[in-house]
C-alpha cells in the first residue's frame, strides 16, 4: 500500500511553486504527479492544511455481524467444510470470506490423523 508524501515534502513542493517556479518544473525537480500537486494546491486552499489524510482502515469485513453464529456453527460442527459452513450461515458469500472469518477468531480447520497404509505382504 503506498504512503503518503511527507509534510516536509509537501511544504519545499508549496515553496517553490510560490517562490515562481513553473508547476511543470516544480514536479519535475521534486518528482512528484501532476495530480498530487494540483490536489495539494487545493488542499491547501480549501482547508489551510497541507497534511496528509489518516488512513481510513479499509471496509467492514462481511461476516462481522454473523461472527457469533459462525463459531457456534463450528462448535456444534466441528468437521464441517468450508462449504457447508457457508450454507449454514445463508449469506451469500464466498468460500475464503469464511476461511478468512476462521482465521480471524481464531479457529483452525481439522485436520483428519493420517491414515495407515495398507501393509505390504
């Protein structure tokens, strides 16, 4: 995920589009987009401030609200695969946004003991 450009670059970018250097140079010499510039620029107007935003942490995950129902399922299920989970669960999702739930409280998937072979004669 990219960062956002420093303050401090963000102010020397500011000063020399002030001190009468050309937008073009100016992104030229700082190597910066014209976008990002020009977004600066109106940043800068609209609210006064030149910082960055705060990151925003990304969407809700899907199964958030049916996060107790699931680990209840598991419970009362605990070989069920992660199809059957999802079918119980009746919400239209798919079968990693249930793996990904698992992961998130914790559970693990079981693993069935390995089985003998068949012996040799």
């Amino acid at each position: 995920m990219p960062t956002a450009y420093s303050v401090d670059l963000r102010e020397r970018v500011l000063a020399a589009h002030e001190g009468g250097m050309r937008p073009v140079d100016v992104m030229r010499q700082y190597r910066v987009s014209e976008t990002f510039f020009y977004t600066l620029l109106r940043l800068r107007r609209k609210t006064g401030s030149i910082e960055p935003k705060r990151p925003t942490g990304g969407p809700k995950p899907v199964l958030a609200e049916h996060l107790d129902e699931l680990q209840g399922l598991v419970k009362s299920k605990p070989d069920a695969t992660l199809a059957e989970l999802r079918e119980e669960l009746g919400v239209r999702v798919g079968i990693t946004t249930v793996w990904r739930a698992l992961r998130d409280l914790g559970l693990t998937l079981k693993k069935s003991p390995p089985r003998r072979g068949a012996a040799t004669a």
